[in-house]
C-alpha cells in the first residue's frame, strides 16, 4: 500500500494569503510564499495529470524525480 504524501495548500489559499500579507505589510517579503504558491500549482498540476493517464513505469518517475530534483536531464 503506498504511503499518501501530505498535499500542499491550495494555490488559490497561498495567493490569499500573500494578498492578505502584502496587504497589511507591504513591503513584506513573499518570497518564500510566492516559492509554496509555485509548489502548489505544479502539485495540482501533476495530480489532475497523474488522475487522467495511465501509471507511468519506475524508469519515468525515476527521470522526473531527477528533475525534479535538478539533476541532468
């Protein structure tokens, strides 16, 4: 049984909450917002892609890991 990794906020929750930053702190950093609104948008992606296709094969989660990761393509 595989083991569920905990999902990210909702990208729509993250812009809430850089709006709501900037709002009342505007020269606040987002930054490392911005970073987990990107990461939850690659996260809904890749889980509304891997619900509409077939399992991809150990050789292609291994590539995209790797990716993923930032190592040769």
């Amino acid at each position: 049984m595989a083991t569920k990794t905990p999902s990210l906020p909702s990208p729509q929750s993250v812009t809430c909450r850089i709006a709501a930053t900037l709002r009342h702190h505007p020269d606040a950093d987002v930054t490392d917002l911005r970073r987990e609104l990107h990461a939850a948008k690659i996260e809904k992606y890749v889980t509304e892609l891997a619900e509409k296709f077939p399992p991809l094969t150990e050789a292609q989660r291994e590539r995209l890991a790797l990716l993923i990761k930032g190592g040769a393509a």
